[in-house]
C-alpha cells in the first residue's frame, strides 16, 4: 500500500479574497436591477378590477339563484299547498261518491225485495185467478147443469099439470084447501081449513118448495112431527103425484089437531 503524498493532489484551494477596502460601499458593488413597479403596479390594479368584477358578478350570480330557488321552493310549496287542497276536495268527493254508492246500492237491494215481492204476489195472484176461473167454470157448469134438469123438471111438471088441473081443483074444493104465493119463486103455501072439529075456520098450512128434483116442506103450522112429514114426502117423491100430499099433509094436521 502507497502512502498518500500530499505534493500530488490536483485540489486548489481558493485564493483569499482582498481585504475589503474601507473606502467602496457594498451596495454599490451589486448589480443594478430594474423592478418596473408602475407596471406592477397597473396590472395589479387591472387584476383588481377584473377580481372585483368577477366577485361581484359571482355574488348577483348567487343572490339570483338564491332569489330563483326562493321562488322555486314558493311554487313548490304553493303547488302542494294546491295538490294537497285539490286531494283534500276528493278525499271529500270520494268519500260522499262512496256514501252516494252505499246509499244507492242499499235502495237497489231495497226495491230488488219489493220486486221480488211484487213478483211474488203477482205469481201469487195469478194463480189465485186461474183457481178461481176454473172455480168459476166449474159453477157456472153446474149451474147449467141445474138450470138444464130444473128446466126438464118444469117441462114434467107442467105437462103434469095439465092433466092434473081439473083433478087438483077437485081435491082444493074437497080437501078444503087454497093455495097461496110464499113469498118465492120455487115456493107456494097451501092452507087447510075444516082441520080442527072445534073449530071450523081455523087454519091450517105449510110451505112447499118445488125448485129442485124433490118436493120438500119447508115450514108448517101447526108444528108436526118431522119423521111423519118425510115419510109423507117419500112417497109423494116416489109417485111425483101432488094430491098424495095434500091429503097426507091434511091427515096430518087433522091428527096433531086431536092430539
């Protein structure tokens, strides 16, 4: 190893500065530089002026858009203001559109029953009707049925009676009798006298109804006994002979008369 030699080093050290001299000011020495402050000057006043311009033009930005948003947000609240009243109003519609609904379906059900009973007693009706019609041409058949052998019936008995006419005055004249009107077509009254032996004018009488298919006493005075009278009409209406009644009418009146 090569010991270092001090000879060889190729450093310079500086060369000391002269002592300055006590007679030359320091400033003087220094490079003169030129800052141009009137034009710093004006370009600041210019950047200023811009600033300014744009600060205010950023702050009348701002104040119109806050006035715009303040007049968004009064519509916005006016509108729900309105939107709120305008549902409001048909909650209220709808809730009386509702009861008008209710209300209107319950009279719907309402005259549905009263239809349906109409309905009823219609049908109700009208089956009543043809009952009764069919009730009705049933009489009315009878009734011409009846009509029909009453008429046959007259016509027997007035053929009978033409032949029995002078027979039959014979009888009154014997039989004491007179014939009288009872007060009804179908009817007559045939009184007695000579009946009581006490008491020759005392009279005697009953009702006989002729209308139907047999003969048939309806009233008497005096009263007789009602087994005696049918059995006295049994055999008349066997024989449809008109002076088999009177002269058992008569033997009957003659016996209660006794008795």
């Amino acid at each position: 190893m090569s010991s270092f030699d001090p000879s060889l080093s190729t450093t310079t050290r500086p060369s000391p500065l002269p002592p300055p001299s006590t007679t030359t000011n320091l400033a003087d020495s220094l490079p003169q530089i030129n800052f141009d402050f009137d034009s710093l000057r004006d370009r600041m006043s210019k950047f200023t002026l811009k600033f300014d311009s744009f600060i205010e033009s950023g702050r009348k930005r701002v104040l119109s858009e806050r006035n715009q948003f303040r007049l968004n947000v009064a519509e916005l609240q006016e509108d729900h203001r309105m939107k709120k009243k305008d549902i409001e109003i048909l909650q209220l519609k709808t809730s009386s559109y509702q009861q008008t609904i209710a209300k209107e379906a319950a009279e719907t059900r309402e005259m549905q029953q009263a239809i349906a009973s109409l309905t009823a007693q219609r049908d109700r009706q009208l089956a009543q009707r043809d009952s009764l019609r069919q009730q009705i041409e049933a009489a009315q058949r009878e009734i011409e049925e009846r009509l029909q052998k009453q008429r046959e019936h007259q016509k027997k008995l007035e053929a009978q009676a033409r032949y029995n006419v002078p027979e039959l005055d014979f009888w009154v004249t014997n039989l004491c009798l007179r014939i009288e009107g009872a007060g009804k077509e179908d009817r007559l009254k045939f009184v007695y006298t000579h009946v009581d032996e006490k008491d020759w004018e005392r009279e005697a009488w009953f009702e006989l109804a002729m209308g139907g298919r047999e003969y048939d006493v309806k009233h008497c005075r005096p009263k007789l006994e009602k087994d005696k009278v049918e059995r006295v009409l049994d055999r008349v209406n066997e024989t449809r002979e008109l002076v088999g009644l009177l002269k058992g009418m008569r033997e009957l009146f003659v016996e209660a008369m006794k008795s």
